[in-house]
C-alpha cells in the first residue's frame, strides 16, 4: 500500500524554503526525525570520521514498501502531511519531504527497508541523486540507511566543513538532545566502533538523563509535572537546583511535542522564574517536556525545525513560570556537606597533613612577616626602595625608606615580576567595608581596594607564571575524583589532556564519558572540583572550541576565581597586610583577569565637596 505522495506546487509554496545539508549531524537529525515519525521503539546511529566517511541510521520501525521506497527519494515526496492545511496541527517531526533528497544529492546513498509482516524487502543505492541499484532483498523488519563519502562530489562545500572532532561532537550533542526528547524510544550511538550512548528506552525521562549526564546528578533535580486543561498545555521534566547552573544556555533543553526546540521565551521563563536562587552570570539546567495542542503552535517557521511560534505566548510564558516558581518553593535549596564529602576531608587529613610542604596560598598570608622577610633575604638585590610594615595601635603604615634596614635588620628587596609597580610607600591601611573593600589612606587620597578582585589577580599571576615555567603544584586527591561528562565535553577534554596536565590538573580516561581527576592544582585543593570544569568547558563552549593557548589563558582565570578570595569573606589584619604588600610589592597589576579594576581612589577635594565644605 503506497502512502508516500508527492505534494502539488501549492502546498510545496507554503512550507518554508529547503535548507540545503551542511554537515554531519544534519544528515543524522533527518535520518532520526524518519525513524522515530515511522514509529520505531529503537533506533542505532552510528558513525566514522565525524560522519563525512560513514554514517548508519537503523530502527525498527514500520518500514517501507518497493514502491515508497523509490519515491522517498524524490523531493515534496512525504507520508506526513497531504496539503497545505495540514500544515496547521503538524504532529510529525517531519513533513518537508526533502530530507532524503537533500541527503542523497551529496553522498552516497543505500536503504535496506521492509514493512512490517512483509515476507522480503528492498535495497537501493542511490549516488549523487541517480538510482543505480535497486532489488528485492532479504532483511529484517525496519529501515536502515547508510550514508558514505559526505560531499564527495561537492568540494567547495567540503572546505567548510569542520574537524572530525567538531563534527563528531554536533553529531554527539544531537543525539544527547534526542535522548532527553524520547525517553520511551532506545538510541544506541557508536562513534569508530565504541558505544557512546545507550538509552533504555524504558520511557523514564530520569534514565535518560542519567545516559547523558551520569548518575551523579540525580540529587541536584526538581521535578515538574503539572497541566492546564484550559490552555491545551502540561510540562513534565526537571529544573536544577542552583549547583547545576551553567555559564552559558547549553544545558537548557526544551522540547516540545516531542521536539526539540530553542526558544528565547521558555529560557527567559526559567530564568526569571529561578532568578532568586541562580548565581549571577550563570543559567539554570533544565529539561523540560512541553505537550500542547498542535494547533496552538507553528513549526513552520525555519527550515532547521528547531524554532516555533506559540499563538498564546504570554499565556504559555505566565503559565509554565508559575509552576517552576511553586516548584523551587516547594524544595527550598539548603546547600549541605554530605556524608561522602565529610570522607573525603577525613581522608584528605590523613594523607595529606596541613604541615605537608604543599600549602596553597591562604597558608603564606598567615605566616609571620618575618618569616616572608627572611625566606627573600637572598633575593636578587634590585635598586628599589626596601619596604618594611610597623603596627602603631590599629593602624598600619607602610613606610618606605630607601637602603635602610627594617627592623628586622635585613633590606627587603622589591619584587617586580609584574607591569603595574604601583608606590603604596606611606600609605595607612584604615580597615575594611562590608568585608568586601580595603580601605586605605594616603596624603590627600583615600584608596579602596577590591579584596576579591585583587586576590584573584594574584592568583592569576601565580598560575600564569607556573604554567609558563613548567612548575606547576598539584594536590594528589585520595580517592580519586570521577568526573561524568557529556560525549561532546569527553571528546574536548581528552583532545587537550596535555593543556589540563599543563595547569597542574592529573586526570585520565575512566569509562564511557568519564574521568578520574586525580590530581589539580594547589591552588584549588578545596575547590569544587564538578563546579572548575563547567565553567572551563562552558567558557571553551562560548568561544567555540578554542586554542590551545587560549584554553590555557581560560584554566588559568577560571581556576583563579574559584580560589580567589570572596566578597563578605572576613580578612584578618595580617591578611589585609599581606594583600596590600603584594600590591606594594608589583605582583598584582591593577585590574583582575577580566579586566575589572582592582582599586579606585577618593581624593579629599571630593570628600570635602560632598560634605560642602568647600564650594
């Protein structure tokens, strides 16, 4: 029974202009749109060389008779909509009719298809748009395609075309998406012969995540299900809690229908509706399953089908805020150090003592000034003014006082392994505001001084210097730390193991989409480890893959804020000391490594205007 057509000149006006295949993973998305619009409860993709060499779509789904087959091939020939008015309430993921057209116009085409209780099935090759081959032929139930030699016969098209790791990852990505979209349906994805992904298809959206994300982020969900018969509209999935927000919107999943969509109205809902519990500058994790009347939508907009109009948006948007609201209140988030963490303390102490020759930055703040004077006292002499810090009461006077000993008896020589040596002689250290800013005073200048930010730097140079000379510390951890990664973040960590090696990070492959961390930079011993590689590999995403030198430059900031000193974190007079001599000294430049000024000036003119005492 043929139930493939060919769709009149008016209904082919209508649908929204083709879009030509422009790499791998268009070729795999419109192969898995078929099989999952054919019914198939599992579906196996997989890949060679990013997909450019090989690539295989089989599933079981209701497959295809000899004279369908043939006219799948042919351009507006689809099973998914009859005319022009069905465009209106598009159930299907497919309905354009141009996918396998597309497809075959630029590689090298076979199908092996059979319908369901049919006694034999079909084999055609196309190549290039021409049939030159087609059969009866023995095979199972279901359809498969295999597609070789991507843009053999377009060249100009193939220069466009992306490394085989980048490919591989889209490829990779897109069915991360599929997973989360159809949980009821099994995928199995194979990348050169090994098994990335492997979805039970059990129709549990929880396993689905856990395919894709790992089993570690089972305690970090909200759960949604919740309908509004007046508005044709029910949301079933899951929010993050606050721990699993990212740097960037890579890890919003929406879908729906069944869809998978991108939509600046349900990330600006979630956004808002999270807005008291996410950090600032991050996004929330979510994946969320939107069911609605298909006539209430259109998907007719881009040929990509991965953007939609919803006709009662604000309704949608009111709707869906509401009930992410009433689920974060419903499970307020009390962030807590559980059982395993409090192991892994107990272990790190006995392993790795704090008198261990390994102390991380904080530990050098609370030693002696002495102590720091007398570890320099074989400096490099260099012809500066020598710096020595007297207490007079509770206040603090850096006095500068060029070849006098300080009282210690010994010259401390500048160290200017910085650009910005700024002259903090004579300056008077008044205290700190809200915890947050340093306040100190110099002849007719008051300077405020953003503890964080300052920090931050310092540790900035630190980390830069290490890497450059090949001396960077690690922190052994004991147990090891296993990392769950997506395929695409694997496949870009394990491309530059040697750069994380280079940051003072130890780490190996462990299993599928896994690795055991097992060493990371001093610096960063007390730092959530989960939290240092999203933001690493969020900041890779951004900048679209990056360098190797610019991925280093990104480990060395991103490491650098996560153990920089915070806002409203208390400094001890001698922290503030320390803090300041560093500045004193040129290792700390005058703006943080995202450019954020460390220190502004208030000069006494300006104090004296504010409180009119002068005109």
């Amino acid at each position: 029974m043929s139930i493939i057509k060919r769709l009149d000149n008016f209904t082919i006006n209508q649908i929204a202009a083709g879009e030509v295949v422009e790499r791998p993973a268009s070729v795999v998305k419109e192969l898995i749109e078929n099989s999952i619009d054919a019914q198939a409860s599992a579906i196996t993709i997989e890949i060679e060389n990013g997909g450019l060499k090989y690539i295989r779509v089989t599933d079981n789904g209701t497959g295809m008779d000899h004279t369908d087959a043939l006219v799948s091939f042919e351009r507006h020939a689809t099973s998914k909509i009859s005319g022009a008015a069905d465009l209106g309430s598009i159930c299907s993921l497919g309905f354009r009719g141009e996918a396998l057209a597309s497809i075959a116009a630029v590689s090298q085409v076979e199908m092996v298809t059979r319908e369901r209780d049919a006694l034999s099935g079909c084999r055609i090759l196309n190549h290039g748009g021409s049939i030159i081959e087609n059969h009866e032929t023995g095979c199972p139930e279901g359809t498969t395609v295999i597609v070789r030699n991507l843009f053999y016969n377009t060249p100009a098209r193939l220069k466009f075309v992306k490394s085989i790791n980048s490919e591989t990852k889209a490829v990779s990505e897109l069915i991360a998406k599929y997973i989360l979209a159809r949980p009821d349906v099994s995928f199995r994805f194979i990348n050169n012969g090994n098994t990335i992904y492997h979805s039970p298809g059990n129709g549990s959206l929880l396993s689905a995540i856990y395919t894709v994300y790992g089993k570690s982020i089972k305690d970090e969900l909200i759960y949604i299900d919740q309908h509004a018969p007046e508005l044709g509209l029910s949301v079933t999935g899951y929010i993050g809690k606050p721990s699993l927000s990212r740097t960037n919107r890579n890890h919003q999943s929406f879908f729906v229908n069944g869809r998978y969509i991108k939509s600046r109205m349900l990330s600006a809902c979630i956004e808002s509706a999270t807005a008291g519990i996410t950090m600032i500058n991050h996004f929330p994790w979510a994946v969320l399953n939107l069911t609605i009347y298909p006539g209430d939508i259109d998907v007719n907009i881009h040929p990509s089908k991965t953007e939609i109009r919803f006709n009662r948006e604000r309704e949608v948007y009111d709707q869906i805020f509401d009930w992410v609201k009433g689920a974060i209140e419903d499970k307020p988030y009390i962030p807590k150090i559980g059982e395993q963490d409090l192991l892994d303390r107990k272990v790190e102490e006995k392993y790795y003592p704090k008198s261990d020759m390994a102390e991380d930055y904080h530990a050098d703040m609370h030693r002696t000034e002495a102590a720091r004077v007398i570890e320099r006292k074989n400096a490099p002499a260099v012809s500066e003014a020598a710096v020595s810090i007297e207490i007079a009461g509770n206040e603090t006077i850096i006095d500068s006082t060029e070849g006098i000993p300080n009282q210690n008896g010994i010259i401390e020589q500048l160290d200017v392994n910085t650009n910005d040596v700024y002259d903090f002689s004579g300056m008077k250290i008044i205290g700190s505001a809200f915890d947050t800013y340093i306040l100190l005073e110099l002849r007719d200048q008051v300077y405020i001084i953003d503890q964080h930010a300052a920090h931050e730097r310092l540790i900035y140079e630190r980390l830069k210097d290490s890497i450059r000379d090949r001396k960077t510390v690690s922190q052994q951890l004991v147990p090891a730390f296993i990392l769950e990664v997506t395929h695409d973040e694997y496949l870009y960590i394990n491309d530059n193991i040697e750069v994380f090696t280079n940051a003072g990070f130890e780490l190996e492959p462990f299993g599928r989409n896994s690795f055991a961390v097992r060493g990371v930079p001093i610096l960063l011993k007390d730092a959530n480890i989960r939290e240092v590689f999203n933001e690493i590999l969020d900041n890779i995403s951004l900048k679209g893959g990056g360098t190797d030198r610019l991925l280093q430059q990104d480990v060395i900031i991103k490491t650098a804020c996560k153990k920089a000193i915070k806002a409203n974190d208390r400094l001890s007079d001698v922290e503030i000391r320390k803090l300041v001599e560093d500045i004193s000294l040129g290792r700390i430049p005058m703006n943080c490594p995202h450019g954020r000024p460390i220190m502004i000036t208030l000069t006494r003119y300006e104090l004296e205007k504010k409180f009119k005492r002068i005109q």
